[in-house]
C-alpha cells in the first residue's frame, strides 16, 4: 500500500532541535549531548509518518528515541509531531539509517532497534535496497546492547520470511521471539500507521523480535 499525502505542517511549530540531519548528529557519537541527559536509546529506520515515535516518546519518558527518516517530508512531518507534544525525549534525523549505523553508532549503545514496514522492493533486481540486508543486520548486532532486542515487523510474507532465514544464516540473534498481536483499544492504538491500515484492511500482520545475546 502506498502512502497517502501529508497534511500540512503549522508553520508556527519550531522544529529545531527536532529535525536534524546526518551533519548535525555528534561524532564521535555522544547519546547524552544529542539529549542533554543520560537516558536508554532506542532507534527507529524508517519512521514514515512517526506514530511510533510519537506514542513511543509519550509512553516512556525515561527513555530517549532517536527516528531515521530518508524522505524528508515524512522526517519533517514525525518531527512535528514530537515538536507540537514538546517531546524532548524524540528526535527525527531526515537521511540514510544504514550510514548513520554504519558510521556513528557505537557498539553496545542501543537498547533497541525498531524496523516497521519497510519497503520490500518488491522487484528481484531492487531488493538489494532492502534495509534488512546482512550488512545492516551486523550493524545492529553490534551496536545493541546485550540482552536487547531488534523488533521486525512487515506485511509482506516474503519478506519475513526472508530476513527469518537471513538471521538463522547469520547467527547472531537467540532465535526470533513471537509477537502475539494485540487489540487496538482506539483508532490510533498501533504501531504505525502501516500496521493500522493493513489491520482495517483485514489484511495479516508478520512480527517478530531478536534478542542479542548476553
């Protein structure tokens, strides 16, 4: 399903120190500078519109949210969101996630990863844009602390399945733990926005979470 179109922005909202990009992040990389307090982070590739951002940095204050974004419209639009509840606990960095693992996070810094949705490429010569590729998926092995978790989720079957099979190769992961899908206590009561309209739709939702061992 594609995306629909972003409403607009207030332009009253300040959205610095909410939208960063890939040159504003520390580096060497400083989680306690980023958010002028020390605190668990979590990382989100590929926020889209930013519920999870959102309703993650509401639900709990004590830990800090940092959400990659590669078109920056949508980047833009969950840092609003952040922006308009003052969650100073979440920010929203508008570029590549696989660099900023590749090249700025260190070992052990993560308390979780978060991948929801991600675009499946559906064409065989694309699917090497995927973002759960085995590069990538060695980043976040090493960048999580140990004993925390990458949590995956799709509604594209083959996808799953694939990046299932890619992670029993590689290994590095205790074997994927299920997620039993929960009952949506209100219209925005989900993950992401993808997760709500593929559960209106009927449609299957495929998740899973992989432990780093301690």
């Amino acid at each position: 399903m594609g995306r629909r179109a972003l409403r607009r922005i207030d332009p009253k909202l300040d959205l610095s120190g909410y939208l960063l990009t890939f040159d504003d992040l520390p580096n060497p990389w400083d989680t306690a500078g980023l958010f002028a307090r020390e605190a668990p982070l979590e990382v989100e590739v590929g926020s889209g519109k930013g519920l999870f951002m959102r309703t993650a940095a509401e639900a709990r204050p004590d830990v800090d949210f940092l959400g990659i974004e590669l078109a920056s419209k949508y980047a833009a639009f969950a840092a609003a969101a952040l922006a308009k509840r003052r969650l100073t606990n979440g920010k929203m960095v508008a570029g590549d996630g696989l660099r900023i693992f590749a090249e700025l996070l260190p070992a052990d810094s993560l308390q979780a990863v978060h991948v929801y949705f991600p675009d499946p490429w559906w064409k065989l010569r694309h699917k090497k844009r995927r973002v759960l590729t085995e590069p990538f998926l060695r980043d976040v092995h090493r960048v999580l602390q140990p004993g925390s978790s990458l949590h995956f989720w799709t509604d594209v079957e083959e996808y799953f399945q694939t990046t299932l099979n890619l992670l029993r190769e590689l290994n590095l992961f205790e074997k994927p733990l299920e997620v039993p899908e929960s009952s949506a206590e209100h219209d925005m009561d989900y993950r992401t926005h993808f997760e709500r309209r593929t559960r209106r739709h009927g449609e299957p939702v495929y998740r899973s979470e992989f432990r780093k061992p301690v």
